[in-house]
C-alpha cells in the first residue's frame, strides 16, 4: 500500500512523462502526456524547462510523432486530425488540418521530411499527405498501387495500405502490418516501386534504417535484416521465447555499431543482441531507483529521437530517459530533474483556463493560482485577470 508521501512522489514522476520527442539544438523537446504542458530537457544534467509563454497553444493538443527542422517544430496530433508547427524562436503555434483521423490513436505509418516538404502517412486511410513548408499549403494524395487492396483483401477490417515506415534519405520505406510487400516511395521523384520480401512479416512492430540495411520488428520478438540491394533477408534474432501471455513483449529496436537493443513494451526486460555472437542476453544495468510509473497497459518505450550519435527514448513510462550510443551500443540513463509539483500545475492552469480537469488539478490549486496570480498582478509581475480565470472554471 502507497503512504500518502509515496503517493504524491508518484503523481509528479507522472506529470513528468512523455510519450515522443524530438532534438532542437541539442536539447530535448517534449509535451508531457496528461498535462500536456510543453518542456525542454537539458540532457547534459536532466533539467526541465517549461515553455509557459507560447502564443495559440491548443493544451488539447495530444502529440503523437515528431521531428524538428531548423527553428520549427512538427508535431502529429494523436487523433490525427492537425498537425501543429511550434516556431521555438517566436514561440507561436499553428495548426494544419491533415485528414488521417481514422481511430483515436494509431493513425501514422511514417513522418517524413524532403525538399521544403512534409509527408504524412496514415495507417488507416488512403493516399498520403503532403505540405508544402513555402505555401503552408496541405494536400492530400491518392497514388498508391491498385494491386495493394486486391492481394491484402482477405485482411478485411485489419487491412491497412501502410503499417510502419521509416526515412531512409529522399525515400520512404512502407511496410503492411502483415505480409511480404513493402511499397517505397521517391519523395524526390513521386515515385512508387513495390519491392516483395523473401519471408512474411507477421505484424510488424517496428522498422528503422540502419548501416544501409532495414532492420523489422515482429510482434513475436522476431528481428530481421534486409539488404535492399540483392534482396537478401536475415534473421538476425528469435526472442519469441521471451515474450509474455498477454500480447507483445516488445516495441522498440535501436540498432548500433555492436548490437541491438530491444526495448519492452507491456513486459519489463530490455534484452541485448550481440551482433557479432548473435547471442541475447537481459539487460540488468539500470539504475538503483529506475522505476516504470505508466499506467498498465502502456507500451514501456515508444517516441524517440537521434542524431548522428545517439538515440534517445521519451521518458515515456519510467523515471529516467535511456540514451545509446549508435557507434559503442553503450548506454546512458538520464535523470529527469523534478520540478516542484506546483509548478506543473500552475503551467497547467495557465494553458488551460476554460476548461480544468479535476483528474489533473483541484479547486485549492485553482484559489491558490488565482491568489498568487493577484498578488503578481499588483506588484506590477504580471497582468493575467485572477478575476476572469475564475469565472471561467468555478
């Protein structure tokens, strides 16, 4: 049983979790999953920035997949009706209406960037979208194979024309939830080329690119290596014996110079490939306080974001952030600073004034923000109407 002290400690290693990720400028940015509150992690000493002061931003706002381009940020709304584009200089938000809201989460198989372009694709509609960065202007595309419903009919309702993917330079690598075809487009050349794998994928996890080779995932621990040149497919790891009863084990590759990690999604255990030895061993080198505070039924590991060194994981479920290092496999867990809870609920009341959820903030943290925001106000600090908050959500 909690005690009300260990209980409280709980509720703020909470607030601080987030689901994906992305690097500006060597820092982390992020939006924590229940607040929604928009952070940035120093990932030399794990300090948490709030970003308070962003101009039309929509705290309803669930992300999903995200990426950086110089001083913009893109993220996929989970829901998949908007994307949103957050200028980290001018500290304004946009919106753009994408069209992929198929189901309330779940919605991309890959998020893509070339030429002054942005490509989305769903999981669960047809075509693609692009955006055009210049213009600003988003459209939808219909140019897919006619053949692709035709051989994957017999799926019926888990039928999806696209299921993972990832970027390798101006392509992007598609792969179905089940099967052996993988449709590639040419971001450069609007071109479509379907490519047919020597072995059949049962429902693919993951996918990335890696050392010119394409690493999948299956949901039975399975991990393959596909080299696209002369089509040859090797099994590279069978960890099926270690997943649990009660769905997938796993949910994360992160492929390195030495091995492969493979990170956990409704079970605990991180496993470690060798790819020299092929051999596969558990992971036992967390750290003494590392904890997993996500509800049950989350995916332990999900969003990430590298660059040209390193990968690094959303605190998406747990109490530290997991680096690795692409050339040594070696890895590194960062320690989130905390901030004090009031912090995060003070930030949460200022995005959120029209509508507060009890689940996330209480009527002593309203009376004492709108107290506190008075005693601002006429100190000359800030002129936010404690009035106006108040009868918006008493």
């Amino acid at each position: 049983m909690y005690t009300s002290q260990s209980l409280d400690k709980r509720r703020i290693e909470r607030d601080r979790l987030f689901s994906t990720c992305t690097l500006m400028q060597g820092k982390m940015v992020s939006f924590t999953t229940f607040k929604k509150i928009p952070i940035v992690v120093e990932l030399h000493t794990g300090t948490i920035t709030i970003l308070d002061d962003l101009e039309n931003y929509d705290s309803e706002f669930c992300s999903d997949y995200m990426f950086s381009i110089e001083d913009d940020i893109f993220v996929l709304e989970l829901n998949g009706k908007r994307m949103m584009k957050l200028n980290i200089t001018d500290r304004k938000c946009s919106y753009f209406d994408i069209f992929c809201n198929s189901k309330d989460w779940n919605n991309y198989a890959a998020f893509a960037y070339f030429e002054k372009s942005i490509y989305i694709f769903p999981t669960y509609s047809d075509g693609f979208v692009q955006m055009d960065l210049g213009t600003g202007r988003v459209k939808k595309k219909k140019k897919l194979h006619s053949v692709m419903k035709e051989k994957n009919k017999n799926l019926g309702e888990e039928y999806t024309d696209f299921w993972r993917g990832c970027q390798l330079e101006n392509k992007v690598w598609l792969f179905p939830r089940y099967g052996s075809q993988v449709i590639v487009y040419d971001m450069e050349n609007d071109t479509w080329t379907e490519y047919i794998l020597a072995v059949e994928i049962k429902e693919c996890i993951h996918v990335m690119s890696y050392g010119g080779y394409i690493y999948i995932l299956n949901v039975e621990g399975i991990i393959y290596r596909w080299d696209m040149i002369n089509g040859e497919v090797e099994r590279i790891a069978d960890c099926s014996s270690n997943n649990n009863k009660t769905g997938c084990s796993f949910s994360r590759i992160a492929v390195t110079d030495k091995g492969i990690f493979l990170l956990p999604a409704f079970s605990e255990d991180i496993l470690y490939i060798d790819l020299d030895t092929k051999g596969i061993k558990k992971y036992d080198a967390y750290p003494k306080d590392y904890q997993y505070y996500g509800p049950q039924g989350w995916s332990k590991f999900y969003g990430y974001c590298e660059d040209g060194d390193q990968y690094y994981f959303a605190m998406r479920s747990a109490n530290y952030i997991l680096s690795i290092s692409k050339k040594d496999g070696m890895e590194k867990w960062i320690k989130a600073k905390l901030l004090p809870y009031k912090e995060y609920k003070k930030v949460y009341i200022h995005y959120n004034k029209k509508k507060i959820f009890e689940t996330e903030c209480n009527i002593d943290d309203m009376l004492s923000y709108i107290q506190r925001d008075s005693a601002e106000r006429q100190c000359g600090k800030k002129f936010l109407k404690g009035r106006e908050i108040w009868e918006c959500v008493k």
